[in-house]
C-alpha cells in the first residue's frame, strides 16, 4: 500500500480517537456541549470517515475499475488540505461566535471543500468507462 494511502488511514484513526474525546468531553460537561458539537461531529465524519473512504477509496477504487489512478499528485496535495482544512475547522468552531463566521472558519472551510473537489474529481476521472 502506499505510504500516503496510510497516512490517510492512520489520520482517520486519530481523528477517530479525538473526535471520541471531544463526545465523552460533551457527556462530562453537557452545559459547554455547544462550544464541541460541530467539531465533535466533523472530526468524527469529516475527519475519521471520510479520511478512511479516502484512503480505501484511493486504494481499492482504481483496483476494482482496473485503472491507474487518475492523478497521484492530486492525492498527495489533496492529504494536506484535507488535514490542514479539518484541523482549521475543528479548532475555530469552538472560538467563533454562535451564529457567526469567524475568518480561520471560513478559510479552513474553504479549504477542506477544495479537498472534496479535488477527491471527487480524482476518483470520477480514474472510473470513468473510458
Ligand atoms: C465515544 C464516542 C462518542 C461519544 C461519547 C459521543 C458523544 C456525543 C454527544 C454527547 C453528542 C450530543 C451533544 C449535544 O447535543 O449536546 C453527540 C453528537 C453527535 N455525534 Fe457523537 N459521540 C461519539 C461518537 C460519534 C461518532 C463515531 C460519530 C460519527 C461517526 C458521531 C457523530 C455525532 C454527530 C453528527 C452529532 C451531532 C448530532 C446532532 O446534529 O445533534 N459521534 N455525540
Ligand atoms: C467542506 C466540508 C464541510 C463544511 C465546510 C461543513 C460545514 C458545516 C456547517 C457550517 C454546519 C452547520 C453548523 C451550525 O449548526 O451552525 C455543519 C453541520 C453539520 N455537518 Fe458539516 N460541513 C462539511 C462536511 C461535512 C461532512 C462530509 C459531513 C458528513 C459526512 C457533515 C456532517 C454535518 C452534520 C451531521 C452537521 C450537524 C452537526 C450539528 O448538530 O451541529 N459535514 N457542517
């Protein structure tokens, strides 16, 4: 396996790991759960379950269709932004104002939807039929 497809893997666990921490931080202290929730939630599927569909995607993905993958350059700078975008995400949401959008949210926001792009584009291109 490639050393970048396991590093999408071993994020995921971690992002698994914390995701979990910031649960069980919202049942100890259930009066500062909405300061955690959107990073708690986005950890978890943002960050532990698409960070493994990215990496068994990358994987499995041009297996199955019997196809090199489309661009290995793009999954190496997609790695980066997934991570730099969710990290950027988790860490604001608990500082921005309820109901605002502070400027590190909305930059690592942005981020993090680049990397989605970026993964989608990557995958459609290395099925397509033809
Ligand atoms: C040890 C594991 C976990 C603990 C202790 C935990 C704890 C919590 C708590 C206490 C809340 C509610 C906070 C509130 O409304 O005040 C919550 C919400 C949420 N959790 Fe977890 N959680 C865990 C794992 C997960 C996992 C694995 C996922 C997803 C893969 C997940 C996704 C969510 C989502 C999406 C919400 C928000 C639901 C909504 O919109 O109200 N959680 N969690
Ligand atoms: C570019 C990536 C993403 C961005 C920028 C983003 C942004 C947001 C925002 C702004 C909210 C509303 C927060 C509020 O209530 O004020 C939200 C909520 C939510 N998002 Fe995302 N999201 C992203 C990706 C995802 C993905 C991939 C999933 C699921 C696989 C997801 C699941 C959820 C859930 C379950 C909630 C409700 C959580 C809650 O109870 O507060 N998001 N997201």
């Amino acid at each position: 396996m490639e050393k970048i497809i396991v590093w999408y893997l071993r994020m995921s666990v971690v992002y698994f790991v914390t995701g979990a921490v910031a649960g069980f931080v919202m049942i100890l202290w259930p009066e500062n759960s909405g300061y955690y929730l959107k990073s708690h939630a986005h950890l978890n599927l943002l960050g532990f379950m698409s960070m493994m569909i990215y990496g068994v995607g990358y994987h499995i993905l041009p297996r199955f269709s019997g196809k090199q993958l489309y661009s290995p350059k793009i999954m190496h700078m997609q790695f980066w932004l997934a991570n730099t975008g969710l990290i950027g995400m988790a860490v604001s949401w608990p500082f921005a104002d309820p109901g605002s959008t502070s400027f590190p949210l909305l930059i690592s926001s942005a981020i993090s939807l680049i990397a989605v792009a970026l993964f989608a584009f990557n995958i459609l291109k290395t099925v397509k039929s033809v």
